[in-house]
C-alpha cells in the first residue's frame, strides 16, 4: 500500500499517511530524475506516530503537564501520556478527538482554544495563553507546523503555573548553589593566585622603593622560569643599569663641581622657588658668605649687600638677573656694588633661565665677578680720553686763534686798503668840489650862467663818484657781516637788461658805443631778487661801457638752458691776461685795464657781483683772451 502510494505520487514532493502493520505512520516522499528527464525512483522518510508519543513522554515539562499534537478538526495525533493513539481493529482505524481524551488538561486546553478561536487553523504562528480551569492557573503554548504536501498539526503544550514556577525556583536553587560553589573556588584560586602572583609582585614594589632610596645593588630575590621570574630578571637589570648610570652622573656632576670651583668667577644657581642649590666658593669669596637657608628674594641684596653703583639703595631685587631669570629673561647689568666691611666691590652679573622639555623654568643660573679692574681701566681710558681732548681742544683753540689771528691780521689790511682807497678816492673828487666852491664864491660875480651850470655839473660829477665808492664800501660791508636780505621770486630778467640797456643808453652814445640785445626767447624767468638781479646787471653792463673803447658794441644775451637761464655780457675791451683773471673778482682789486674816458673805479664792483650772485644761487665766471674782448656770464635758476 506505502509504495503504490509512493508511486502515484512520484511527480512531486509530498507528505503522506501510511499504515505499517498495527501502527499509523507519515512519510516524506521525494521524486529523483536523471539527467533527461526520466524518473529514476523516490527518496521516503517514514515515522510511526507511537514514536512521536513517546518523544513527548520523555519531555521534561513537569508531573501534571501535557505536551500534545492535535489536527485542524481537533483530532489527537500523538499524546505525552498515551502511547499509542491509533489502531486498526477490524481494519477501521479510530481516532480520538481532543475534547473527547480522557486526559483533563487537554480536554480544558482544547475547550480553551475553541472559546479562542472558531478553528485551530486560525493560529498561523507560536504563540502562548494563560488560561485558568478548575480553581488552577495554566501555561499554554501553541505552534503550528505545516507542509505543502498535507502536513497540518498543532503542538500545544499545556503546564500547571505551579509547576512551571517550581521549575524556575529548583532552577534559581540550582543557580545559587553553583554560585557559593564558584565564590569559595574563586577564593581558593585567589589565595593560590596572591600566593604564586602578588606575593612576587608585593616582593618587586619593596625591590622598588629600595632602589628609589639609592640602594643600587639590592637583588629581587626570585627564582622563577615563569613571566614574573623574567621580570624580576629585567628588574635586576634595570637595577645594576641605574646604578651605572647613576655613577656616571655623580662622576659628571664631582667633574662639573670642580669645573665650577676652578672658574675665577662666581656662579650661583638657584631652584625654580628662589632657593639657592648651588654657590662655588669664588662666589662665596665674592659675596662674603656662603649658601644661606632663610634666603628669600625679597632679602637677597640685604643679605649679600648689593647696592647700585655709586650709592648706598640696596639693588632693586625685579632688576637682579638672577630672579629676571626666573620670569624667562637673559640679562645682564654692570651697575652692581658688594658693600663688605667698608670695601666697595663693582660686580658686572648675568643671568640665564634653565627649561625642561616642556619650557618650563626649572633652575636660574647667575654669573658675575669682579670688575673693580675694569672700572679702573674704563675711568683711566675716560681720563686719557679727556686728557686728549683737552690737548686736541687746546690745538683747536690755538689752530683757530691762528686762524682769527690772520682774519684780523686780513682784516687790518683791508681796513688799511679801504682807508688808502677811500682816502685817495675820495680825495680828488673832494678837491674837485672844494675847488669848484672856492671859484663859484670867489668869482661869483664875474661868472656867467654858463660857467656856473659848468662848475655846479663838476661839482655833482665829482659828489656822484662819492656816492658810488660809499655806496660799494657799505655793499661790502653788508655782504661780508652777512647782512644781505635776499628775497627769491618769479623775476623775468628780460625786462630788467631792456630798462638797464635804456638807463645806459646817453653814456653808450658819448663814446659812440652800440648797445646791442640779442635774445631766443620774449620773457626769461628765473629765481631771484629782482634789486640785487638790477644791481649785479647795472655792474656788468657799466663796467663794458666803462673799458670799452670808442666806437665799439657791447652785446648783451640771454640762452636758455634745460634748468638755468644765462645772461652773457659781451664788450670788446683789450681782455685780460691770466694774471688779471685769477685776481678778476677779488675785493680792492686793481686790474692792468683802466676805464677809456678817465671813469672812476674802486676794484669792488666784481667782487660785489660774485658775493650777490651766489647768495641768489647761481654762478658768474668770465671767458677772455687778451686782445680779443672779454665776456661775464652769470647763470641763475630758470623757472616755468
């Protein structure tokens, strides 16, 4: 019967009933094929639902729970307290409904789940109840389990609360039982442990602080091949390590100290708190004391006596270099004094801060000694230098009395030239005057108009020459007491030659002279003081008409140049000579060259010319060859 079943079902996976002998069965049937296609047979698996019961008889879900697989229509398929469900008498297989069971707890989880749901098959995923039957309160779990070939049951499990709560209790009892357990092992294994462990480890920290205190050879005394045998070994390692590397440090630091004790100079080294840690005997030497342990930096100068050079005020402690140290600086100062039982002592100090890695300040380091020499040398080179400058001033002095010795010496003899020129020029036309007067009076009567006007025109000739040589000396006199205001303006030096040229032009025509003015440009403008550009023109221009010859040209130019312009006056005296030009414009100068119509001439008018020039910022030079005329130029700034 199984295997014509089978047969008839060999398209496809399916689930199937059975019936084997006296016992009802399920079967999982699988078809195989070849590789074309053709059936090759079935794969079954087949189980006796008695089998099933007994699996759930052996359950742990307590003395009064029940564990039970039901179908949709209610029917009982296997029971954790029948064995066997099924059976075929007389070839009629009978089969019990839930409710019909002679087990209450799965009459009243059957009657449960009917009040719950109109059919079993609503309940498509695990779920669970509380329900309550006959005064007792109950655990229900119900999960369904389906297959596409036909399989539809229902697990439920049904247990009494008590029961299940029992459970958890005996579980809980079983739980703190084990606990205690594993409290006293732990203890057990703790005490091993601190036995085999700390205990070593407590034997590492003493080893520890032994060694902290200086005591390089103490031995960590374990004997072990474990990982605290090797670090007790490393210890030891260490241990002898520090203490040669300690030694070498004590070696560096005896070396240092000597170092320092051999340096002819103090050196004094104080902690991060102003404690001093280090002072070398020249300091203390120095000082007059040593290391002093109530020192504070407010009582430091009181203690080692430091005074500013010069005066008894003890050294301000915020300008010392050892406690600017501390605030990070590197200085130095020289105005320091030790005061010690009446001995004045200059001291020159620095300063230097000592940082960690992290820049913080740990230690300040001083430095000063005697400079009581230095001072001596520095006062002797202040004193030599004064000497010497005594010495140079007295040369200056007598250099300059030399010099003002021949100004006045200079001076005397122009006084003595202005006297004889003054004397001499004033005196002929004094006695010109004094002689026209003298006639004018004593003759008045037989004189006539004419002769009169004659004598009168000799007489102001005569008082004009005066005028002119007074008016010469005082120029000089302005110039060289640098008296001259010079006032600088826009000036245009065109007009001022056309006015002179005019002013000129009666005294030109009485020597038939020809006046000539040849320009590039309508109006020429330059910087200058427009009286003193009509005085040095007028000097120039009168001293051509003066030299030149009868019937001669006097030309006069202006050329303009990128910055300057240049006014050239051009005559056709004889020239001069070399020797005549290098004396050309020096002051009481006579040159070879005389006026042509017996004019007067003082020697100043050249010298007064180059003196205004120049304080107008310009320049006057002559070019001339003897026997070919002669030409002044002066050039003057040129102004848009």
């Amino acid at each position: 019967l199984n295997f014509t079943f089978l047969l008839s079902l060999k398209m496809s996976n399916r689930f199937y009933k059975y019936y084997a002998l006296d016992d009802l069965g399920v079967g999982l049937g699988t078809p195989v094929y070849a590789k074309d296609g053709t059936f090759q047979g079935m794969f079954t698996a087949d189980m006796a639902l008695s089998q099933i019961s007994e699996f759930l008889q052996n359950l742990h879900i307590g003395d009064s729970g029940v564990a039970f697989i039901t179908e949709a229509d209610g029917s009982l398929i296997a029971s954790s307290h029948l064995q066997k469900l099924f059976t075929m008498p007389n070839n009629v297989m009978q089969r019990l409904n839930a409710t019909e069971s002679n087990h209450p707890l799965i009459q009243a989880s059957a009657h449960y789940l009917q009040q719950q749901f109109k059919q079993i098959s609503e309940i498509t995923t695990t779920q669970q109840f509380d329900f309550t039957a006959d005064n007792q309160k109950y655990f229900l779990q119900v999960t369904p389990v389906h297959y596409e070939g036909g399989l539809n049951w229902w697990i439920i499990v049904a247990i009494p609360q008590s029961d299940f709560m029992q459970h958890i209790d005996n579980n809980m009892y079983n739980s703190i039982k084990l606990s205690i357990l594993a409290f006293f092992i732990a203890i057990v294994i703790g005490l091993l442990t601190a036995r085999r462990i700390i205990h070593p480890i407590l034997t590492l920290n003493d080893a520890a602080k032994v060694i902290a205190i200086g005591q390089w050879d103490h031995v960590v005394p374990l004997q072990r091949d474990d990982e605290l045998g090797q670090l007790a070994q490393a210890f030891n390692q260490m241990a002898g390590q520090l203490r040669s590397l300690f030694t070498t440090i004590e070696a560096n630091e005896a070396r240092l100290k000597q170092f320092l004790e051999a340096m002819p100079i103090g050196v004094m080294v104080l902690h991060a708190d102003g404690r001093i840690h280090y002072i070398n005997q020249w300091a203390m030497k120095l000082l007059g004391r040593g290391m002093e342990p109530l020192l504070y930096p407010n009582n430091l100068p009181e203690i080692y006596q430091t005074y500013l050079a010069g005066t008894q005020q003890l050294y301000p402690v915020e300008r010392m270099p050892i406690f600017r140290a501390l605030r990070g600086e590197v200085s130095s100062v020289d105005d320091m004094e030790i005061h010690d039982n009446g001995k004045i002592i200059p001291i020159e100090v620095w300063g230097t801060p000592l940082f960690d890695e992290q820049g913080k300040i740990l230690y300040s380091i001083s430095v000063f000694q005697d400079i009581t020499e230095r001072k001596q040398a520095e006062e002797d080179r202040i004193r030599l230098a004064q000497e010497q400058e005594a010495k140079h001033a007295a040369l200056r002095y007598t250099h300059e009395i030399e010099v003002k010795n021949t100004q006045l010496i200079q001076l005397n003899q122009d006084k003595n030239e202005f006297l004889g020129i003054a004397a001499h020029d004033l005196k002929n036309p004094l006695a010109g005057i004094l002689g026209a007067a003298e006639l004018i009076r004593e003759s008045v009567k037989d004189l006539s108009t004419e002769e009169i006007v004659h004598y009168a025109e000799m007489i102001a000739e005569a008082s004009g020459q005066m005028v002119d040589l007074i008016g010469n000396l005082l120029d000089v006199n302005r110039i060289e007491s640098a008296k001259v205001a010079i006032k600088l303006q826009k000036v245009n030096i065109a007009n001022i030659v056309q006015k002179l040229l005019q002013s000129y032009h009666g005294r030109a025509t009485a020597k038939d002279i020809q006046l000539h003015f040849n320009r590039d440009v309508n109006e020429a403008w330059i910087q200058a003081d427009a009286n003193i550009l009509r005085q040095v023109l007028d000097n120039l221009i009168s001293n051509a008409i003066k030299y030149s010859p009868l019937n001669k040209v006097v030309s006069i130019q202006l050329v303009t140049t990128e910055q300057t312009m240049r006014c050239e006056v051009q005559d056709e005296v004889p020239g001069l000579s070399a020797e005549d030009q290098q004396k050309l414009f020096g002051k009481f100068t006579r040159l070879t060259a005389r006026p042509t119509a017996g004019e007067n001439s003082t020697g100043l008018g050249l010298f007064i010319v180059k003196k205004l020039v120049e304080a107008m910022h310009g320049k006057v030079r002559c070019e001339s060859e003897l026997g070919h005329g002669a030409c002044f130029i002066v050039e003057l700034p040129k102004v848009e």
